[in-house]
C-alpha cells in the first residue's frame, strides 16, 4: 500500500473478531482544506478519494491530486488529471480474446527483446465470462438450449482451446465457462464484494471493490455500489499489468428520484425513460449518481437495470450508494455472513452509506418523480429514442413513411409454403435476452405471468415471430420452474436457448427461410422486440431494420400479437377460445401477483448454481490444453493470430511528426457507432473478410460472427468500417463498407481501398460528424482502424471510450471547433489533408492547424483540438499505443 501513508489517514476497522487497515475518509477530511466539504462529496467521488489516498506515492499520485478532489466541492467540476487503479478487471469473450491474444502477443515480443516472457502477467484479479458466443440456431424447442450449446462449442473450439491456455498460462486469471451466463449478472450476483479485500504481509486491507471491464455495460455493478465501468480491451489491458487509468476528475451529475413506480409500469419502462432524459441532459464523460426518497422504493434489481444502460445515456457510470437494499440483495444472492457484516460497517465508516435525509452536493442535478412513468418502448434505431407503448403503431406508420413507402402500409407478401402473409412492421423476433433485464426478477416473473395468463386464455405466439429464452444466469430458470412458469413460457415458444448475451450482441442467429425470402421479396420493414440494449442499425439482425428494446413481459405480448403496427392499450392481441378479444390488460400481472412471484428467488438458488462456476461441463474440461509460457501459434487457425503491433517494439521509438499529405479514406455523418465501425454480427460471403475466410478454406456456414473471429487481425481488419448498414459519404447513397480509391477514381470496399493506400505509402484520415464510436467498448473499432493506416480522425465530437481507445493504438483523434464540420468547411473527401503541430512540444488539448488541399490546388486552412486530453495519453500516443508504452518500459528497465 501507499508508502507515504497517505496523510496519515491508515485506520483500523473490527468487524466479527477479525482486524482490517483501511484509509479513512473523515480522517483525510480533517486534514484537507475544507472539512464539512468533503463529507457532502457524492459517494462515487468518495470512492475516487480512497483510491487516490491508498495509492499515493508522491509521483503517480500527489497530495495535490487528493487536495483536488476537496476543491472539486467549490466548483462541481475540475480539469486536474489523476491516475486511477481499479482493484480488478472483468472481460467477456469478443473483448477478452482479443486482449489475452495481445498479452500472449506481448510475451512473444519481450521474449524476443531477451527477457523473461513471464513478466507479461495480470497484476491484478481478471475475470473472463464466456457468455458472448452463443448463436440462437435452434429456438422454440426442448432441444434449442442442447443444440445451440453443442454448436457454440464446435465453432468456437479454438477460441476455447487458447482461453484454456490462458487460464494456464497467466496468473491472477480466471474462465466462467461457456454456458453460465452474461458477464454482467455473474459479477451482480457471484463476483463483486462491494467491499474488497487484500491480504499484504501479516495485514488484511479493506477498499471499495472497484473494476473497469471491457464491455459498456459493466457499468451494471453501479447498481450494488460497486464503481466501475467499460474501457477499451486496450485500456484493460493496461491495467491488468499495473498501469493506472488516467482520467480526468468527473463532473457528477445528481439524479434524484421521488415517489414510487406506478402499478403495471416495470423497471424497463424506468430505465428508457432515464436514458431518454440523461440522453437529452448531455452526461457523456460524467458520472451519474442516483439519490432521493424513491430510492427507498427502488429494489437493487432495478436499480441495476438504470445502472446497466449508462452507456445508452452517455455517461461513464450510473452510481447507486451503498445502503440497506444492497445488504438485502448481498443476503438474496447468497453471499455469507462475514462479507455482508463488512460492507454494512466499511461503508458506515467511511461516509459510503447512503443517508435518505443526508444528500450530497452535485455538478448538476435532475429530478423524477417515478410515479409519472408510463409503459414505454425505445427506438426503432437507438435507445434513448423512447416510444409511448400506446404510440408505437403511430410512429412506426411515420417511419415507413420518412422511408417512402407510405403508399405501401398494406402490402402483404406470401410466406412460401405458409398459411400467413408477412407484412410492415411484424414482429419476426422476439428475444427475452440481454444483461439489463434478464438480471431482474420482477421483470422475469412479469413475462412468466403474462405467459401463463396469454396459455390459459387459449392465446398464441404468430408463427412467424422466432421467440427466443436466453438468461444471464441458471437462478432465472431455477426461479422460473419453481414459480411453474417454464411450461407456459415454452408454450408460447420461449423456450430456453442459451444462458449469455444474444440478440442485443446479434446473436439471433438467422430467420427461418420461408421468413427471410418474404422480407427481401416484398422489401419489408419487420421488427424486432427484444428486451435488450442495444438496437442500433443492422446490428440485432441484417434484416430486420426496425429494432425495439421493451419489457420481457411486453417481448410476450408482441409476440402474441405478431405486429408492432398496434396500440396494445386499447386493441386486441388476439382471441381466446370462445372467439372473444383478449387485451394487454387481461393478461398483465399486478404488482402483487409479481412480488409474490418473485418471493420463489432464494439465496440457496444463488449459492447452488455459483458452488462450481468455474468448473464448466465435461466437453470444456476435455479440450486439450497446450504448455508453455508463450502459445503455440498455428499458422492454420482463422480465429486466433498473432497479431503484427510489436513487429518493431525493440527498435528506436521513431518521434511523432505532422501528418503530411493524407488521403481521406470515409466521411460519415453523425452518430457512427463502434458497431458500425467494427461489426460484432455476421460476415457476408462476398465482403473481404467472407472472401478472406473462403481463401482459407472455412465453409460459409462456418464463418461464425466477427465478435468471435477477434482474435484474428486478418479478419478484423477486413471488416473495419464493414457494417451492411454504414454510409460513406464520399458515395451518393451507397450502404456497406465502401469507398472512392480517389486517385483511380474507382468505388471499391474500404479494405481494398486502405491497402491500395498502403502500397504507395500514402497516410490516411476519417472525417466525421458527432458522437463518433458510439456503443459498446470495442477495441477492434480502433485497432482495426490504424491496421488500415488511418493516422487520424477527425469528428465534432466523441463517445468516451473510442477516444481513448484510438489513442491507445495509436491514431490521433482531432475535434472540429464547435459549429465547424465537414460541411462547414466544404470538404468533400477528395482533398489531401496534412495536419500541423504534432511534435515533441504537443500537449493535451492543443489547437493544430489543418491544411485540406482541393482537387484544383487551391486549400482550406482550419483549426481542430488535439483530444489527447491527459498527459499520459500523450506519452501513449508517442510511442505508437498504450501496449508498445508498457512494453518499452519493461524492455528499457
């Protein structure tokens, strides 16, 4: 711990007999500036306090950093850069594949520099849950969950053979194996402590359990009072081998709830309605915090829902305090005696507890009262777009009309072989699935009673709706066969396929045939309703282009109803079996009948499915495993390589320089999301990575995704900017990852094009509109960004986490002046671009000036800030990635 003793705030704390250190904040209080200040900090701040106190050192931490967290109090924000370690990192598979891939990667490169390939090793606890793989192929069946199991493990056997290494290879590393459950809700009910502890000498310390995981929505765990949130597999990387996260001291935004839900409205319907209003608001790059009366009213299950969708209203985090429901849920979800008795007296003692009539001082602050909420649905495209439910027919009747086909609201196509016509605006999936719901009881049990009400009346799921069961753990379908709701659910064709994330990732796996002819032959607009997420463009499925994020109980109704052109307030979801109409209403449970549901969930559920979670079944523990500090790369293998960053890792680092006449490979317009940038779904026979794939002999029904072929650079890169649904704006209202090879004037894919760049040596920039590298923390979105040779991009504005992860390969990310763009300054993509100012004397948030040169000769001249916002970012930047940093530091001691 801290040598300096960290102003001397080292205390003692008893707790059942046994002794633990701790750095206590009312300690530190007294001695900083402003004593009263400190203890009105918001709690998420206070974790920050401890861990800048615990880890001072007088020189990546400073008493003055300390010192600023107390100033923060007088002005609510603060541009000071501290340095962060959190105490672990959680990754699921896409991300986690890619980033062990880079550790072994970086044993192979100081193996080469003639040291110990050992040395590359997580210093602190990571853990990897597989729960990303999963393909939804077989649904509405008793065999779906076995044979969709059975296919995950044939396709991804290799991914799973090199995990197996790993977990073997490196210390301080632990596999979930497949078929557990989504990363998320195995850290909410297993991982996290809430309270961490170290064991150092003959001393046991006590901190704020605190991580960064490398999905977005890690951001869950803010539910139970844990800190933590997503960053780039790069950036996690990084802190598995001990560098701090540097970060800049958060803006906290107060987010105060009044009053209590309202009956029939579920934590859903809460959740869409903070993102809409924080979306609206503007939080990305801060930290929400939660607090008021209602959240004595609120269960920690939605209070992780809220805490789970921060990446969809922007913010870093979404922070609920410690406080009375977090001791309940730790006791709900099995956790012992000793642990809950520790957190209930190390957040008492360090002012975390949550005080209802004690309220902290904000940046800013919002205000709900939760009785307004109302039932709601979010999209067809993003999720802060919240649709009213009784409004959802109306506004996807103005959508197909935005798209043209207003004239077409009643066209019907033939379903080959099939007595039923498909037609606008029909559900054709319908997916209990994702992390954010399938983690709340309330919400599941609401779908088993809907599912029970809708069997009973005689009703039935639309034949062409693929319905789909996929939980975040194995207590859902332990809660739901004692509560006796699985034979209704399976019924309704909700059968279990799969415990991982699915169709919020694009894992729906593909539509029957009869389903998939009938969309592309009549053109049509479908929906999904799934209560994930995420629903960006083309990414739950290629085809279905109007994607609604709802309820679990509400996924049950529209699958009995079949379309989403339908106001389920007031018009029938079908018939029962005397010919009467059945309403929503008819079938919805009452807040009792779903409390007296939820009373089936115990903590003996929680503790038998947890005993042996690392243990996975028979076929995982029988995949050979190899030996060795460093992997035996295959040079057959299409999902795992070794990937080229270090080539050069032990020659003289090259000093940063202007970029100098570059080509502009894409311009896009606003909210280009890392999907968009790097898909995670399915890989199309005729792009580079399907032809890529068929070069290498893998069958087309064996591509699998790009999210499980990230373990491979020679994949990713083809599929960088590959997404069916991206728009290139250098291309008249081409869809798809193309562009112009502007010298040769010819249109091709952005893959080609890059290499055809590449061949004359000629350095390449993205020009972009706002919110660039929205979504999901996806490090391939930068990695396979610089492997195409962009030196730089060039956008209004940036989602948080793709920023740093650009930075982290080693791309320059540059924002236009406010108001400016690419239209503002009529560039076209035609122009070369050089951008001055980058050398040894660049620092964080410099203004460089950037000459764009026209096809006539004549140029643009205009200023961009340099979003390196910290000083370790810039050292990042300068020797090429925040990995070559770490490496040339180990190579250089």
């Amino acid at each position: 711990m801290s040598s300096h003793d960290s102003l001397k705030t080292l205390s003692t704390l008893e707790v059942n007999g046994k002794t633990y250190h701790y750095y206590s904040l009312p300690k530190a209080a007294e001695k900083l500036a402003s004593v009263d200040d400190v203890t009105k900090l918001p709690a998420s701040m206070k974790v920050l306090l401890e861990n800048l106190l615990r880890n001072e050192d007088g020189d990546t931490v400073k008493e003055d950093d300390i010192e600023a967290i107390a100033q923060w109090m007088r002005e609510r924000k603060s541009d000071r850069e501290i340095q962060y370690r959190p105490a672990r990192v959680l990754m699921q598979d896409f991300t986690g594949v890619p980033a062990i891939v880079d550790l072994a990667a970086m044993r192979d490169a100081i193996g080469k520099a003639g040291q110990d390939p050992e040395q590359i090793n997580p210093l602190s606890a990571v853990d990897l849950v597989i729960d990303h793989s999963v393909m939804v192929d077989e649904f509405a069946s008793p065999e779906a969950f076995k044979e969709n199991v059975r296919k995950e493990m044939e396709r991804n056997f290799e991914r799973y053979q090199f995990l197996r290494w790993g977990q073997k290879a490196f210390e301080n590393f632990r596999v979930v194996p497949p078929g557990t459950g989504i990363c998320h809700q195995v850290n909410l009910e297993y991982l996290a402590k809430v309270a961490w502890t170290k064991e150092e000498g003959d001393r046991t310390y006590v901190l704020p359990d605190t991580l960064v995981g490398t999905d977005s929505h890690t951001t869950m765990i803010n539910g139970l009072g844990v800190l933590g949130w997503g960053v780039g597999g790069i950036e996690a990387e990084a802190a598995m081998l001990g560098q701090p996260i540097s970060m800049l001291i958060p803006e906290v935004v107060g987010f105060r709830f009044t009053g209590k839900l309202p009956e029939g409205v579920t934590a859903t319907d809460l959740v869409l309605t903070v993102t809409q209003i924080l979306r609206k608001q503007g939080v990305v790059g801060k930290f929400v915090e939660f607090y008021g009366p209602g959240l004595d009213n609120l269960p920690l299950a939605d209070r992780a829902t809220i805490a789970n969708m921060a990446p969809e209203y922007g913010a870093t985090c979404g922070f609920f305090p410690v406080d009375q429901e977090t001791l309940r849920y730790l006791e709900l979800s099995g956790r012992d005696q000793e642990t809950i008795d520790l957190v209930e007296a190390y957040s008492k003692a360090q002012g975390l507890w949550r005080e209802t009539d004690k309220e902290p001082v904000f940046s800013q602050s919002l205000e709900l009262d939760l009785g307004t909420v109302t039932a709601s649905l979010a999209g067809p495209k993003r999720p802060q777009d919240l649709v009213k439910m009784p409004e959802l027919g109306a506004n996807f009747d103005l959508m197909l009309e935005q798209s043209g086909q207003a004239e077409e609201t009643d066209k019907k196509v033939q379903v080959e072989g099939e007595d039923y016509t498909l037609s606008h605006g029909d559900v054709v999936i319908a997916a209990i699935t994702s992390c954010t719901n399938t983690s709340n009881p309330s919400v599941l049990m609401a779908a088993g009673l809907v599912a029970k009400k809708a069997v009973e009346k005689g009703l039935k799921r639309k034949p062409w709706v693929k319905s789909s069961l996929a939980p975040g753990s194995k207590v859902v379908t332990d809660y739901y066969a004692r509560a006796g709701f699985t034979k209704y659910l399976d019924e309704l064709g909700f059968n279990l396929v799969g415990y991982g994330c699915t169709t919020c990732i694009g894992n729906s796996g593909p539509l029957p045939d009869e389903v998939s002819k009938a969309i592309k032959d009549g053109d049509l607009i479908v929906s999904s309703v799934l209560s994930g997420n995420r629903n960006f463009e083309g990414r739950v499925h290629p085809e279905v282009q109007a994607n609604w994020l709802a309820s679990p109980p509400l996924v049950v109704a529209y699958a009995l109803a079949g379309t989403t052109r339908i106001d389920l307030s007031s018009e029938p979801l079908g018939e029962d079996k005397d010919g009467n109409p059945v309403y929503l209403k008819d079938i919805w449970p009452s807040s009792q009948e779903i409390a007296d549901a939820v009373s089936f969930v115990d903590g003996e559920m929680f503790r038998r499915e947890y005993a042996e979670v690392f243990k996975g079944d028979e076929e995982w523990r029988n995949i050979p495993v190899g030996e060795g500090k460093t992997y035996n790369w295959s040079d057959d293998s299409t999902y795992v390589k070794n990937p080229p960053y270090f080539t050069e890792i032990d020659q003289p680092l090259e000093p940063i320089s202007d970029i100098e006449g570059a080509r502009v490979l894409a311009v896009f317009a606003d909210s280009i999301t890392t999907d968009h940038i790097s898909p995670a779904g399915s890989i199309k026979p005729d792009s580079p990575a399907g032809k890529y794939l068929q070069e290498n002999g893998v069958k087309i029904k064996d591509f699998n995704s790009y999210g499980s072929r990230r373990g491979n650079h020679e994949v990713m890169m083809r599929g960088t900017f590959a997404n069916i649904r991206i728009k290139n704006q250098m291309l008249d209202g081409v869809e798809g990852g193309y562009t112009l090879h502007v010298p040769s004037g010819e249109q091709m894919s952005i893959y080609d094009a890059a290499m055809k760049y590449q061949e004359d040596d000629t350095p390449l920039v993205v020009l972009a509109g706002k919110e660039y590298g929205t979504g999901s923390s996806r490090d391939w979105a930068a990695k396979g960004t610089i492997l195409l040779g962009v030196k730089a991009v060039i956008a209004e504005s940036y989602e948080r986490i793709h920023r740093s992860n650009l930075i982290g390969m080693g791309v320059l990310p540059l924002q236009f002046k406010e108001n400016e763009g690419v239209q503002a300054h009529d560039l076209t993509g035609h122009e070369k671009i050089s951008v001055k100012g980058i050398d040894e004397n660049l620092k964080p948030g410099q203004m460089l000036k950037v000459i764009a040169e026209k096809d006539d000769g004549s140029t643009v001249e205009f200023e961009v800030k340099c979003r390196i916002d910290t000083n370790n970012e810039l050292q990042y930047y300068r020797n090429g990635g925040i990995l070559h940093y770490v490496l040339r530091e180990m190579i250089d001691k």
